[in-house]
C-alpha cells in the first residue's frame, strides 16, 4: 500500500489507518488476528482513543494486539479530558493499556466550539499537559480532531500542531460546504492533514435496521460508490485516512487503497450526482 509524508516529520503513514471502533465487540483472539491482517495488508497507521467502545475496551485490545509490532507502527491516540488534571490521568492509562511508552500522535478529540479550545489551553487546562508529555518523550507529534470549522480555525490560531485529523467527505464538500477551507487552512499552517468519514453517506433514517452497528451514520453500503468516496477523499491533499468502524468496511477500504488511482473529472461528476439531495451529516 503507498504510503504519504506525514508532514515535514520524516515519517510516512499507509494510505489508509485501523481505527478503534473497528474493535469493539472484539475479543482478544480477534483483534489480534485483525491487527496482523492490518500490517500484512500494509497499514501502518492506527488510531484509537479511550472513548470507543464501553470501559476504554478498544485500547485494551489494540495494545496487546499491536505490541509485537510496535517498531513498525504509528500509534495515534487522543484525550477528550480540557483540563490538565483529568488529562494527566486519561495520557498515563491510555499508555498502560497500549502497552507503550510513547505515543506518535496524541490528539486533543472531537473539539466542537471555541469555548473548548479555549479551555485547553488556559489556565489548568489539558494543553498545559500535552505539551509537558511531549517534552518528556512520552509524545511526539500533538494534533486535534475536529468536526467543527470554527473550532478547527482557533486551535491552528493558537498551535503549531502537527496534523489535524477531520472529515473529508464528498457529501460534505458539496452539500455541508464542509472541509475544503479547514484543509487550506491547514495547508497555510503547515499542518498535516488526516481524514475522517470517507465513506459516510448521511444519517441513520430513525428507525432503520443498522446494518453497521459500529457506525453512528449511514455508511456508503455498495462497493463501487464506497470506492469512489474513498478515492474522493484520497485525491484531496492529505496524508491517510480512517475508514468507518466496521471491520467488514475496513477490508473494503484497504482493498481500494491497494489500487488507488487518482480521481477522474467525469468520477467526480457522478460523485456529485449522487450527493444530491442527501443530508450531509456535519455542516460549515
């Protein structure tokens, strides 16, 4: 699998990552099964955070999982802790149970508003941390999560983060007028950027079977489209992307990251086609 700069780091990451959510419901036989597929397919990059899954279960499982091959991997981890007291604690668990001493990315997770950012990094807050860990080594690179513009633009006002982990969608690109200007905004800060929610389609109908329980939204469920979305995604300028959390989804995933080719103009003319009249699941 290619694999992209991560940055101006000096290191790379697969074209595609393990996101934790892919673990839950797994037991340990499973997940390490699923981390050796992973490697074995390529992948390198693997992201988990302590709120997936019921009693920080994923990290559990991952840590054990990924620890004969932990040379070989980024490990990308993240806190929703704003405070420095409570994020003390949540950075040396994740640790414990990742089975590390160091993680390659920690990311401040899921930011939404201003007000959260600036939280972080005042007086008490879960920056004062992060930046104390990195300095230690137990942190190498630090990024953030974010599902907001405006939440997104003040932490790269107030941080030289390394990266910036967001959804790049072609839903949201035409019809939430969501991700373009955080990826120039990026761009502009020197930051790298990682992909969330390739392969979203909209929200889950009320009511309807949930044919990808791990999924908060709809997931795109035939192949050629998923593949199209992901290839969208994968023809912006960024490093890698997650793909949703379902290991059934993941295998698709690496398999059109194994022969990804750059996206056509008449591709990107049926993508918009499709994206028309759907709900995009975050807006600018």
């Amino acid at each position: 699998m290619e694999r992209r700069p991560y940055g101006n780091t000096g290191d790379s990451l697969s074209l595609v990552g393990l996101g934790g959510v892919a673990f839950v419901g797994l037991d340990q036989s499973e997940s390490d099964r699923l981390v050796a597929e992973a490697i074995d397919s390529g992948v390198n990059y693997f992201d988990v955070a302590p709120s997936y899954g019921q009693d920080q279960e994923t990290e559990k499982r991952l840590g054990p999982a990924l620890k004969p091959y932990r040379d070989r991997a980024f490990l990308a981890c993240k806190t929703a802790v704003r405070t420095a007291d409570g994020a003390v604690a949540e950075l040396e668990r994740s640790l414990a149970h990742l089975e590390t001493d160091t993680f390659d990315l920690y990311q401040l997770h899921a930011i939404t508003s201003v007000e959260e950012v600036d939280t972080c990094f005042g007086p008490g807050g879960a920056m004062e941390v992060l930046v104390k860990a990195q300095q230690e080594g137990k942190i190498r690179h630090l990024g953030f999560s974010a599902h907001s513009v405006e939440a997104a633009f003040r932490a790269l006002e107030l941080f030289p983060f390394t990266s910036a982990l967001f959804p790049v969608n072609f839903v949201l690109y035409q019809e939430g007028h969501f991700g373009p200007q955080i990826v120039q905004r990026c761009i502009e800060r020197g930051a790298a950027r990682l992909a969330l929610k390739a392969m979203a389609r909209t929200h889950w109908v009320e009511g309807a079977h949930r044919a990808f329980p791990n999924c908060w939204y709809e997931p795109i469920s035939d192949r050629e489209t998923a593949e199209l979305a992901l290839r969208f995604t994968l023809s912006e300028p960024v490093t890698a992307a997650v793909p949703p959390g379902d290991v059934r989804l993941w295998r698709w995933a690496v398999e059109f990251a194994q022969r990804y080719r750059p996206l056509t103009e008449a591709e990107r003319a049926t993508l918009a086609e499709r994206a028309e009249d759907l709900q995009p699941i975050f807006k600018a």
